[in-house]
C-alpha cells in the first residue's frame, strides 16, 4: 500500500503580493489570499498537525508575518489547527460527493465520459505520433509546438471545437444540478472536481497516459515527464459575477496542462513570471492569450496567474500531472523530504513501498 500526504494550505504555492514584482501591463495589484486569513503565506512545514504547528520554527514565522503578543500567537494557532482538521476531512468529503453523483446525476452528454481519439484534435494526434516515433527528439517536437520566451511553456491544439462545446454544456448541466459540488482548491470557488465526475480512469488518466506523457518525457524529462503516474484534473470557470481572475501561485504538480475550452469572452489573459526554485531579483512577466481547444503546458512551479476577464464567461481544464519518482525525493510544496498519511485514489501522487514492495498507490504529504 501507499501512502497519501497532506497538503497544508492549498493545493496551490502561494508567492508575495504581485506589488512587490516589475508588473506586466496592469496584473492584478490586490493581495494573496487562501480563505484561511491569518494562515495566508506560512511556511507550509506548519500544517501538517499539532506536532508541527508547536514545532520550534513555528514562532519565528510568526513573528515575521506582525505576531507579537501571547494573544497573537495562540488565536493563529487556533486557525492553523482547524485547517488541519478541515483539510482532514476533504478527502472523505470528496469520496461520499462522488458516491452520491454516481447514484444519482443524470449526465446530458454521457459520451464525453470516456475519451475517445475523435475528441483530440488532428493537429495533436500528429504530435503525439512524432513523439512515439523511432529518433522523436526535443528538437523536432519544438518545430509543432508554440513557444513563449525562455520559460518552457508551450502551447498546442488539443480539442476539437465540437468536444469542447459538448463538454462545456455537461459542466453547465451539472452545475445546474442539486448535485453536491466540491470546488478545485482555495483559489478558485467556481468550477468542478472531475474524479467526482468520475472521469478519472474512462477519461484522464489515458489522456494522460497514452497522449500526454509521450510530450511532456521530451519537454520535461528532469521533472518527470517520461513518468507522470498520478494527476489531480479539475476545470474552472471565470465570469463577471463569480470569480474574475487568479492570483500569483505555483501548482502542486510536476507539469501542469492548462486548455481553455470556451466560451465567449475577452480579456482574462495568463501571466507567467519565474520558476519558484529559480528566482531572480526582479521577475520578469509575460502574457499569454487562452485560444480555444489549446492547451499551454508548463511547469507546475511556474508561477503565474490569471489576469481579470472583461466580459463573458471562460472555462479551462486544468490538469496537475504528477510523478512520484519526483516528489517522492522532495515534495513540491514544502521543500522536505515528504512524510506520508494514506488518502484515496491519487492523494497528492506520492508513493511509499511497504516492506521492500514496489508502491501500487499514490498518496499524500503530511509535512506539505
């Protein structure tokens, strides 16, 4: 069996408030927030349980984030203690929400439960018969790809036009529904989790399997690309009364894919600034513009954001694609060596081997 790790704050890495980088036309000046107040940027070592929430480095972060008094200090660890209890919970939450849609959710277009070639656009096919091919190298895969500056991300067509509709329109219909909902993490409060859809193996994991990994082992070997076994897979939604745009972070995950799928909307663009291990005195930003039916590949420590939509309403399907070869040495999110807690499906795609065994599941940081 494996083990799973806890994430503490988030799912995503928090950085410093976009005032403090050189800004990109106007990015969004307002400050980090996780919904967990006080908890907003501490280390997250802090979150694992109350043996790390009272361990000696503790005080010291706190002071530096304005702690001061006694008062101060026990009222944050109150909030950082029921965090840890909070996110105990999800993913048991998460577990019975699926029960429940399995039973009882009525899907308007089941098709586009299981991915089938005709979804993936011809364009893409192609790159991935290239990537499968004798002599496939980073060099020839680079001639398909769209590059933006030196920051190794890419984009690509993904989806068909008529798959992206279909799929849009079961989102909707679900959102629609007295189904219970669980959100994608504590930035985004719009948008659905697709292992409760239970998409997970009909759809995502050969999508990531059998299409994916083949590009990102040439893209990104040194991250894991020839070896993501695990994924987190949600979409978000972004609209004018619901949520307008994402704050500077970084992803729990080793690459991350990110396809905007429609609909009508203008303004909205992503933004990318450094790699979080490699940060420079002054980050430098660029924009990128969501194209329907493509996907931007990036690294999951690539920090970025979403700037504010303008008008309409925008869906993307973001994929965290993980490899526990990778994480399982150091885990993204809290720079440690990872100590593990068993979770359900995926957790967090960290992998322990029991008695010399090789590792069957995928699971969760306790110090993250």
């Amino acid at each position: 069996m494996t083990k799973n790790n806890r994430r503490k704050t988030g799912e995503n890495g928090r950085v410093p408030p976009l005032s403090v980088f050189a800004p990109v036309r106007n990015l969004p000046m307002r400050p980090q927030t996780d919904g967990s107040g006080a908890l907003r940027g501490l280390d997250r070592g802090a979150f694992a349980g109350r043996e790390h929430v009272r361990g000696p480095a503790v005080p010291g972060a706190l002071r530096e984030r304005g702690c001061r008094s006694e008062e101060q200090f026990r009222e944050v660890l109150r909030e950082i203690e029921a965090e840890v209890q909070r996110r105990k919970q999800l993913i048991h939450q998460s577990v019975e929400r699926r029960a429940i849609i399995s039973k009882c959710y009525k899907p308007k277009h089941p098709e586009v439960y299981t991915l089938q070639d005709s979804f993936l656009a011809p364009e893409f096919l192609e790159i991935v018969r290239f990537c499968t091919s004798p002599g496939a190298d980073l060099q020839g895969l680079l001639c398909y790809l769209e590059s933006f500056s030196d920051k190794r991300i890419y984009r690509l067509p993904v989806f068909t036009e008529e798959f992206c509709q279909a799929f849009v329109d079961e989102l909707e219909n679900f959102e629609q529904s007295d189904m219970p909902k669980g959100r994608p993490n504590t930035m985004n409060n719009y948008g659905v989790l697709l292992n409760e859809l239970g998409m997970d193996e009909p759809f995502l994991t050969p999508l990531r399997e059998r299409f994916l990994q083949p590009i990102t082992a040439l893209l990104y070997p040194e991250l894991g690309g020839a070896c993501l076994d695990s994924h987190k897979a949600f979409v978000v939604k972004y609209s004018l009364h619901e949520d307008l745009d994402l704050s500077s972070h970084y992803d729990n995950a080793e690459v991350t894919l990110n396809v905007s799928l429609g609909k009508e909307f203008t303004e909205g663009n992503l933004y990318f600034g450094d790699f979080n291990q490699d940060p420079s005195p002054v980050p430098q930003y660029i924009e990128v513009e969501h194209v329907g039916g493509r996907g931007l590949l990036h690294r999951g420590g690539q920090i970025h954001g979403a700037l504010p939509i303008a008008s309409g309403e925008r869906w993307n399907l973001i994929v965290w694609m993980r490899s526990s070869a990778i994480r399982n040495q150091l885990c993204p999110m809290c720079n440690r060596k990872p100590e593990l807690v068993e979770a359900e499906g995926f957790g967090d795609g960290f992998t322990e081997a029991l008695g010399g065994e090789v590792a069957q599941t995928v699971n969760l940081c306790a110090l993250g």
